[in-house]
C-alpha cells in the first residue's frame, strides 16, 4: 500500500465518521451547546471541514471549496469569508448554526472530494515538499495531511461524543 492510500483511506474514515454523526439531527440538535462555552456539533462539523478545505487548498495550491464553490453564502454565516474557526471565542463559535446536517455534509463532501482528487495525484516524493516554512523544522505536505487528519478525527470524535449526551438526556 502507498502513502498515498493510506490517506485517501483516513480522509474517507473522516467523511462515514462525519455522515455518521450528523445522522439523524435536526436543528436542535446540531446547534446545542451543552455549556456556555462549550462549541456544538455543528460548529465541530463546519470548523473541521473548513480546516480541512483551508489546508488542503493551501498545500496543493487549489481555491477553497468554500469559496468557489458558494459554500460560505449557502451557511450565510456572521463570519469573515475565509473564517475556518481556529481560535474562535464561545461568542464567535455560537455564530455557526445550521438549518440542516445536509448543508453541513454536503460541504464536507464537496470538500472531501477535492481532497481525494489532490490525493489521487501524489507521488511519494511529494509529500516531502515544503508546505509551511514559519516552523522550525519546516512543514512538509506529509506532516501537514497528517495534521489535518489528526486534527479532524478528534473534532468529529467530540461531536459523536456530544450526539450521545444529547440523545441519552432525550431518552
């Protein structure tokens, strides 16, 4: 197996982990903060995706899906455009509230997809490239699509987290 696949394959994890938890929700749901300054499924949905979209498109030289692609007038958000939520306040993070988990699988689709299409065309070389020269050692795309694969997986597991507590105190 190359590198290569292995990421197509995390990056693939991510997407049936964020489907799988934004199964079944509905406004409610998605947009409850169980603490004040606690962040809600759909803001751990949107800021994992809008990493991924923002990182992916800088390391592979693409335009944001989140751009181009509408995504940011379809959300409607109070938000600067190229926002992804990195050191949001609980006030900025209330901010993020969806109508619907299709609007926010659906972005994290169209996302995803760009991801896989940049992935698909990796040589093992590649992910030696310098991405990022502001860290000491430099960031090289290898460690930055680890990074963002880390970074996903622990967000999506936060908002399959916060689905249990939400629907075990409905049951």
């Amino acid at each position: 197996m190359h590198a290569k696949d292995i990421l197509i394959d995390g990056y693939g994890r991510i997407q049936e982990e964020v489907h799988a938890a934004l199964d079944g929700l509905g406004p409610d749901e998605l947009n409850h903060r169980p603490a004040p300054d606690a962040n809600s499924i759909a803001w751990l949905v949107w800021h994992l995706t809008r990493v991924q979209d923002d990182h992916v498109a800088d390391a592979f030289d693409l335009d944001q899906v989140w751009l181009s692609q509408g995504w940011e007038k379809r959300f409607g958000l109070d938000l600067p455009a190229r926002d992804h939520g990195y050191g949001h306040t609980p006030a900025k993070a209330a901010k993020v509230e969806v109508d619907s988990a299709d609007l926010l699988a659906d972005y994290h689709d169209a996302v995803h997809a760009q991801t896989l299409d940049a992935l698909r065309g990796l040589a093992a070389r590649d992910l030696e490239r310098v991405v990022d020269e502001r860290w000491d050692p430099p960031v090289t795309l290898g460690v930055r699509l680890v990074s963002v694969l880390s970074d996903d997986l622990q967000h999506i597991g936060q908002a399959a987290y916060l689905k249990g507590l939400i629907q075990s105190a409905a049951a």
